[in-house]
C-alpha cells in the first residue's frame, strides 16, 4: 500500500478496535482482507467470527457493525454485503498519492520506514559433501526471497550459512578425498563434482565393510579432539566443495553476508560447555552404549524419539549440542534468529528447544520450514546420487530460453540474446520455486520448473519490458508523463492498475511479518496480468495529450512496482524481451 493506503488500512483498523468495544467485543479481533473484486471494496471485514458471542446471524452483525463503524476520511464509504463490511477509500485522492510516491521513490518504492531490529537468516547450509541438487534448492530460493523482504520492511538483516565441517558425512567425504579413487568421471570440472565421487564411494564402502566405519569414526573422534592433521584435512574438502556451492547460488542471485564454521565451537570449547552443562540436568541419562541423553518425555516428546542424545558412547559431540552452542551464539549477535530448514527438521528443533529450557536459555529462534523438491521417482539423495543438481537446472533453463529469444527476437545479437535469455532462465527457476507455498511438497518435473508462460518468472518480466517499451517510445515522439494530471485516470483498467501499484508495500509489510515469500511471486503475477489488460484495453500513446501524459505516469509507477516486487525475489526486471 502507498502511505496513504497504509494510512487507510491502520484507520480501518482502530475504527473496528473502536466498534468492537462499543458492541463489547473487544476481546476479538476481526481479519482484514483485500477483497478478490475491487467493486467489493478496498478493505472487507468478515464478521463470522462474532457469531458464537452475539449469537446471531454474521449477515445482521455485519450491518451493526457497519453502524458502529465512526464514518469520515480516508474512508469514502462503508457498504454492507452479506457477512461483510466493505470500506472504500478516496480514489481521486489515492491516485494522486500513489503516483507521486511511486515517481519519487522509483526503486525505493515499497520499501517501509527503517527498524532498529538486527534479524540473522540462516539459510542453505548444505552439508559441503557435493553440489547443490534441486531437492534442496527451496532452501536458498526461499531464504534469500525472505532475506530481501525483510530488507524492504526496514530491517537490518544478515544472511548466514552455516558449515558443517565436524560431522560424519563431511569426515566421510574426508576420507574417501584421502583414501579412495572412485570410478567415472566427474559431469563438470569442478571441485564440488570431483569430490562427490569420492564422498558416494565413501558412504557405500562404509556400509560394506565395518573396518572402514571404524577408521571414519576414529577420524571423527581425532577431529573432534583437536588433531591437526585430521582438521587440515576435513578443512580443505569442505572449503574446496563451498567455494564451488558458493558459485552456484552466485548463479541465481543469492549471496551470503557471512560463514560459520561448526568447528569454531568445538575449538572455543563452547560445544564441551554445553555437553557439561547438560549432563548436569536431571533428565540427563547414559545409554546402555555409553552416550548421553536427555529424556524429553516432560515436554510433550514421547516414543523413540523422546531421548535428545547429545554425545556419542565415545564422548564425542552430535550436531545436537553443537546446535545448541550454535544457537547461543547465534542470539547474541541478533534480535531475531530465522532458520529456514527442511521439513524433516521439525522434530529436531522442538528437541532444540528443550534443551535450550533445561540449561536455562529463553530465548528462540523463528523456524520457517519447506518440504522438499521430489522426482516422480521418489527423494533426491547426494550420497546416493540420486539427483538433479541445480547447475543442470540452470543450464537447461538458459538453453530454453536461448531457444524462446531466438525466435521472437532476431533483431538481437547473439551477446544480447544470451543475456536476456540468462535474465529469464533465472528468473523462470527462483519463481517457479518460490511461487509454491513453502509446507507444499513440489514435484520436479522440467516442464514445470521452465514454463515460460502464465504463472511464471517470464510473464512478469515481459510485462515490466513492455513497459519499458511504452515509455521509450514515448520520448521517441516527444512525450514524457511530466505535468500529468491523475484526475484523468478514470477507466476500469486503469483504477485497477492503480490500487495494485499502491498494494505494493503492504504486500511487503504482510510477507516480512509472515515470513513468507509465495505472497510476493502471487502479487507480482496480479500485477501483471492487470499491466496487460491495462495497455491492451486503454490506448496510451494514441491518447489526447493530457489522458497520455497520465497514463504514462501510470506505465512508470507500473514499471517500478513491477521491478521492485521481482526484485524482492531476487529476479532481475529487464528492459527488453
């Protein structure tokens, strides 16, 4: 929303706070919702929720309510329909504010006022043990997205990957790097592709011969009690596989702000602090095996996940405590902590949560979980290898719209084609994942993740291209938007097109406090698909002077609201298509 829709929903707000009270209902609080038709109003309050406390149909709550509504600007008019009480703001005067605000504030447009609040977004944190494979390609996708709303709501964010160079699967990837020469080649000449073949070789010999089990084990436990060869050596595997991962999400737009290694707490002895600490609790417990455990049962974690086992029988650390010196660290560097993880995580940090109570720590972090990409054939799995890598999606991505550019652009060069083909390569594959619903599980299928039409990247970025367009050869024939008159601005199309441009930073306000980024891709395609019916039903450049001058001020806050929203998704909005 503009500031003067911003303004229009906070004063919906206190004047239901304000009716509630009068018809003693305060205790309850009414969603706001954007109406699906603009001729239903701005803003709609269902009132089903009061029906339990009043006793009485929502249809007749909603006309007293209505009633007891106080009347006056920004609202224009209060309409009753059903179940809902609709509001209206002024539209003359929204057009005026939504126009300047977007013409002044050109990129910065939808990004809200500055918060003193410092949030750290873990993100991505793939195990360094091979490529990046598109079962887990949510994680960055989403983590990023979320990274750059929280941005434009006036956050002080930092993004944050964290290095597992201590566990099982990267010293397996160790000692497969020392010991082993795996069969075939690697699909690129890359670090992350090598190593890979070794990390798979690795895990398939230590399920095949214990012998092999018990020397990655004692290269855990040397790790893990500071020897310095098998620290080298673990080191530089994982360094050579994340700077590789690096290149990858550097791909598609994403960069990290910092690194933590998870051997920084075992070498500080944080992780030892911690393994003390919770020893000394009563539902501390030692296996029959010699490890430790806390027995959860008293937070509501029953059956055989009920033990949070936070050593092994040799003494040596488990993620578990190594997480939880993580987190401790991790709350004092931020205001809020935001964890994005898979859905198999879940039971995971309800157990992290415990143990942070047990050793007194109050403090939480946000979780914010996605459910995994899956081929028709079941799970990804990199120790398998069972995988599409995200590189392979990329390549395909751009090979595909190389092919789409060559045939609507002949005019192009061959560099000009492949950099608009890069630009909707990318942005075809980050919003065709983001798009879904993080807890929906997505199915890989090519032509799903490469449409290029409809509900996609491509659409969206045509749309802001035509725009583009519109305004260039606006000034080609000696017309620009200055002196426009929003007052001209009366058709259907155009009304439209206006309330969704000024929706732009309430839709980030409602991503950022959600922490949700599907909200984001969906505005973007209404945004769109409203910039289109507008240009094809309402003649800009054939317009008289003064209807064009306007609706060319309309193109521009179109073009930036466009760019900004894509943007938010870490997509890039080209001039040219």
């Amino acid at each position: 929303m503009s500031e003067m829709m911003r303004g229009f929903r906070l004063e919906v707000e206190r004047r239901i706070r304000e009716a509630l009270e009068k018809m003693e209902c305060a205790d309850i609080e009414l969603p706001i919702e954007i109406p699906p038709d603009a001729a239903m109003g701005d803003l709609a309050v269902p009132c089903f929720l009061l029906s339990k406390n009043l006793r009485k149909p929502p249809q007749k709550i909603a006309e007293e309510l209505a009633a007891a509504v106080r009347k006056g600007e920004p609202v224009e008019r209060i309409e009753v329909k059903g179940p809902y009480v609709n509001f209206f703001i002024d539209l003359e005067k929204l057009k005026a504010d939504v126009l300047k605000e977007a013409l002044d504030k050109r990129e910065k447009y939808g990004s809200l006022e500055k918060k003193n609040i410092r949030i750290l977004v873990e993100h991505t944190s793939a195990n360094p043990t091979g490529p990046l494979h598109v079962g887990r390609a949510r994680n960055p996708l989403i983590g990023d997205s979320i990274v750059r709303i929280l941005r434009m709501a006036g956050y002080d964010v930092t993004s944050e990957f964290y290095v597992n160079d201590v566990g099982k699967q990267v010293v397996t990837l160790a000692y497969g790097v020392q010991n082993l020469q795996p069969e075939g080649e690697a699909d690129r000449e890359r670090d992350d592709y090598r190593l890979v073949l070794n990390y798979q070789a690795a895990s398939r010999l230590m399920e095949e011969d214990p012998s092999v089990l018990d020397e990655i084990n004692g290269m855990l436990y040397d790790l893990e009690h500071g020897d310095e060869k098998t620290i080298m050596i673990v080191r530089e595997s994982c360094e050579k596989i994340l700077n590789a991962i690096i290149g990858s999400l550097r791909e598609i737009n994403i960069t990290i702000d910092q690194f933590t290694w998870e051997s920084k707490f075992i070498q500080e002895r944080k992780v030892a602090e911690i393994i003390d600490r919770l020893k000394k609790s009563p539902m501390c417990k030692q296996e029959e095996d010699g490890a430790y455990a806390l027995d959860l049962g008293s937070y509501g974690i029953h059956g055989k996940e009920t033990d949070f086992i936070f050593t092994r029988k040799d003494g040596t650390s488990l993620y578990t405590s190594r997480d939880l010196a993580y987190h401790l660290d991790k709350f004092g560097r931020c205001d809020i902590a935001i964890d994005v993880l898979g859905e198999d995580q879940k039971l995971g940090q309800m157990q992290l949560s415990a143990a942070l109570d047990i050793i007194g720590e109050k403090r939480r972090a946000e979780y914010i979980f996605y459910a995994f990409v899956s081929l028709p054939e079941g799970r990804m799995s990199t120790r398998k290898g069972t995988v599409v890598y995200l590189d392979d999606l990329l390549d395909e991505a751009l090979s595909r719209a190389m092919t789409e550019v060559k045939k609507r652009r002949e005019d192009l060069s061959e560099e000009r084609m492949r950099r608009i083909a890069k630009v909707v390569s990318v942005g075809a594959v980050r919003y065709n994942i983001v798009r879904i619903q993080a807890e929906k599980q997505i199915v890989f299928k090519w032509e799903d993740a490469l449409n290029f039409e409809g509900n996609s990247a491509p659409f969206v970025q045509y749309s802001h291209a035509r725009a583009c367009s519109i305004l260039k050869k606006g000034l080609e024939e000696g017309t620009d938007w200055k002196d426009y008159d929003p007052a001209k601005l009366v058709k259907k199309q155009e009304l439209d097109l206006v309330k969704a441009i000024a929706s732009l930073p309430m839709i980030v306000d409602d991503c950022a406090e959600s922490r949700k980024a599907h909200p984001m891709a969906q505005y973007a395609l209404e945004l769109a698909t409203l910039f289109n019916q507008f240009y094809q039903f309402v003649p800009v450049l054939r317009a008289d002077e003064a209807e064009r001058k306007a609706r060319l001020a309309l193109v521009e806050a179109a073009r930036w609201a466009l760019g900004n929203s894509l943007s938010s998704l870490g997509i890039e909005a080209p001039d040219e298509m």
